[in-house]
C-alpha cells in the first residue's frame, strides 16, 4: 500500500489530557502529524481535532480504531484529500517601507488573492486562506524581501459527504 495524505476528524468532549493521549497514538507508531487543529465543531459542548498524516489506509484506520477507544471520544472519521474540502490561513508580518517602495510587493498581495489586515509605521500585516500550495508559493514571493514573522494554521476541513455525527449524537440523547 502507497502512503496518501489523510484527514482524521475526531468529535470529543473537552477533557484535560486527551490531546496527549491522541498524539501518544501517532507516536507510537512513528507517524508524523503534519498538521493539527482543535475547535468548537458544530455540535454544542463537543470538540473537534483535524489531523493531518501521511500514511497508509491499513495505519490510518488502525489509527482511527485505536482514538475510538479513548473515552471522551464520541467518534472518529478519516477521508483522502478529494472527500474533502479544505484550507489553511497564514499571516505575514513585513517591514511597512516595502509597501511603498516595492511595487512588486502591491502585485504579490493583488495576484495571491490575500490581503493587508493592518499596516503601522513599523510595519503591515497580510493574511491569506488557501491551499498549502499556494501559502508556500505566497511566502517563496515575500521572502526576498524580508519577512519578519511568519505563522500558518493546521488544515480546517470539512467532508463533502454528510458525517453521521449529528445523527449519531441526536441517537444518544
């Protein structure tokens, strides 16, 4: 089996200590997590981890039986990156003279589609949700001119096939 980039969606409670038991999942199995993200999902009082690997089917559903059996988690859903839609958000901080000595900096922002959040006398801030790809491509642009600070979000996504997981907790009511 070839390795594919994997999305693992995880609906829990909110308890101390789950995040290090799930990571202690991967670990053990000496697979890498590319990206992690954990928010509010759509259900009230239920959380809901993103997790990105790249791994086989047999180890991502080894995986994804083995978080089940945590407690606080409700369930457990995996999908290849065609079942899903998705993004990431970056943020770049830059030097605020370059705004408006560098021309090609104003083409940069126009053309990858971000744009400014804020500009001080120090410096201005932009901001672009995309593809991975395109936030690489973004910062391959900027970086020859100097980037202060650079930080990008795990992957948010959502399937495009309904998830049972509204059926599922209307059932355990």
């Amino acid at each position: 089996m070839e390795n594919k980039m994997f999305t693992i969606s995880v609906y829990s409670e909110n308890n101390v200590g789950l995040l290090n038991r799930i990571s202690g999942i991967f670990l053990k199995r000496h697979i890498n997590i590319l990206s992690l993200n954990v928010s509010e999902s759509e259900i009230e009082n239920v959380s809901r981890f993103v997790i990105v690997v790249n791994t086989t089917e047999k180890w991502v559903q080894n995986i994804v039986g083995q978080i089940e059996k945590q407690i606080e988690v409700i369930k457990a859903f995996y999908h290849i990156d065609e079942e899903t839609i998705f993004l990431e958000s970056a943020i770049f901080k830059i030097e605020s003279s370059l705004l408006f000595d560098e021309w090609q900096i104003q083409n940069i922002i126009k053309d990858s589609k971000s744009e400014i959040v804020t500009v001080s006398r120090e410096f201005f801030v932009i901001s672009k949700s995309g593809k991975r790809s395109e936030i690489e491509e973004l910062y391959a642009k900027l970086k020859p001119f100097g980037i202060m600070q650079f930080v990008r979000s795990g992957r948010i996504s959502i399937s495009k096939e309904k998830m049972e997981i509204s059926t599922l907790l209307e059932a355990l009511k």
